[in-house]
C-alpha cells in the first residue's frame, strides 16, 4: 500500500459508523482549492451581491433601494440557484471520482469494507462538506433581506424558513446528482461539463418545447420551481411554466435522487478495482 493511501485505509479500517463519512468530508475539506471554490460560489456571491446593494443605496438612496426585503431576498436565492447548484455539482463530481483520480481506490476496496459502504459514506461525506457553504450563504441574504429593509417588505420567519430548507434541498440534490454521475463516468471534468451544459442549456431548451407536453416533466428544474415558497416563485421561475402537482413534482425529484444513486452504487460494484 503506498504511503499516501495508507492514512485513508486506515480511516477505513474504523469500526465506528460514522468513520467512513469522516473520511470522505475530511478528503473535500484538506483540498484547499475546492475549499475557496465553493467558498466562493457561495459564500463569496452573496457577500458581493448585497455589498454591492448596500454600496449603492449608500451612496444615491434616491435612485437605489435597500440591500433588504422580499425581492432582493429572491435575488439572493436566485444566485444560489445558479451559483449554488454549480458548487453542489463540483462538490458530488469530487466525492465520486476523488478516489478513483487519486488512485487509492483499490487501496480501499483491500481493507475488506464493502463497496457499497464506501460509496454509500460519500453521500453524507459530501453534504456535510456542501451544506454548510449553502446553508450560510442563504442565513446571509436572510438576514439582510430581513433587517436592511427599509421600506420595503420584509420576508416572514416562515418563508425565510421555508425558502431555506428550499435552497438546501436544490443543493443536496444536485450533489446527489453529480455523484452519481461521477461514479458513472471515473471523471470529474467530464461530470462537471456534462451537468454544467444539461443544467444552463438543455433543460432549459426541453422546457421551452411545447409540444413535448407532460414529458417536460422529466425536467428537475420544473419541479423546483413548483415547489418553491410562493413568495419568491416570481423571481426564481426558469423557462416557461409546466402545469404539474405538488405530488408529482416530490415524486420525480425523489426518482432522480434514487436513480442517480442506484447507477452511481452499480458502477462501484462493479468497477475493476
């Protein structure tokens, strides 16, 4: 075993339950540049995104309004929105071919722990490394949406609560995603571009084709605009609407997340090791 997988293995070998999921957050967390990365596409774009509303209502209030209140907290998820899925999809790339890229993965498979756990652990690995990113971000926009209001309408407690678990579970989702996808392929550049071009460009284009009718369902971004707080749904629609349920919409997501995750649990497996 060679010098650099051997404090992995070992982390491995751990007979806690939580031990493989410690070793996959610390592996995202030790690497330095995915850190600031995400860092920055979230953290970092709403710092600037509300600085920049404060700077300017500072400096010409007659012309510009509060950083705060209900829109700009749309604004703010709208960012996480297109910032925040592209982190969650950097994050699961990394935790699906982190292994694979760093050539330990057979190193892991030796110590005798079943595949599928240590694919399983990636998954809570993962979001324990992602979450917290989104989740201050998002506690950003609110709380200054909330108190640098002005005169405009401030959020309610419910729909910063309700927008929140909204932004997160956007996150989480295309983290899954990109796992998946990740496992699949043995490639994060190619995880990242393949997502990257399905997220900006063709789901948008399959949404504006009308005459797909109910198959435009199949769409996630459909389904997340269904569900999203009815108090910012203006600000964060994508594309044309798509008539569907609540209950529908809950399903399909759902079905991704398990789909994603099956392929993604399959190809370890399966993998040469």
């Amino acid at each position: 075993m060679s010098a650099a997988a051997a404090p992995t293995a070992a982390v491995a070998r751990r007979t806690r339950p939580y031990g493989l999921a410690h070793a996959d957050w610390l592996k995202l967390w030790k690497r330095r540049g995915l850190f600031w990365t995400i860092f920055g596409m979230t953290v970092g774009a709403e710092i600037i995104a509300f600085g920049v509303l404060a700077i300017l209502h500072a400096a010409n209030p007659a012309h510009h309004g509060p950083a705060g209140g209900l829109s700009n907290l749309g604004h703010g998820m709208f960012i996480l929105n297109l910032l925040g899925a592209v982190a969650a999809t950097v994050v699961g790339a990394s935790a699906g071919s982190g292994d694979l890229s760093a050539g330990v993965f057979r190193e892991l498979v030796v110590t005798g722990r079943s595949r599928l756990a240590l694919f399983a652990a990636r998954v809570p690995g993962g979001l324990a490394f992602l979450l917290p990113f989104t989740a201050l971000a998002y506690t950003i926009a609110a709380v200054v949406s909330a108190t640098a209001n002005g005169s405009l309408a401030a959020p309610s407690v419910t729909l910063m609560v309700e927008s929140g678990l909204w932004v997160l579970a956007e996150a989480a989702f295309y983290f899954v995603v990109g796992l998946g996808l990740a496992s699949l392929t043995g490639s994060r550049a190619y995880t990242i571009g393949i997502l990257l071009a399905w997220r900006l460009i063709l789901a948008r284009i399959l949404m504006s084709i009308s005459f797909l009718g109910v198959f435009r369902e199949v769409v996630p971004d459909v389904h997340f605009t269904r569900i999203v707080p009815a108090g910012v749904a203006v600000t964060l629609r994508e594309g044309p609407h798509v008539p569907t349920s609540l209950a529908a919409s809950i399903a399909v997501l759902v079905l991704w997340v398990a789909v994603w995750l099956g392929i993604g649990a399959w190809r370890t497996l399966t993998r040469d090791a």
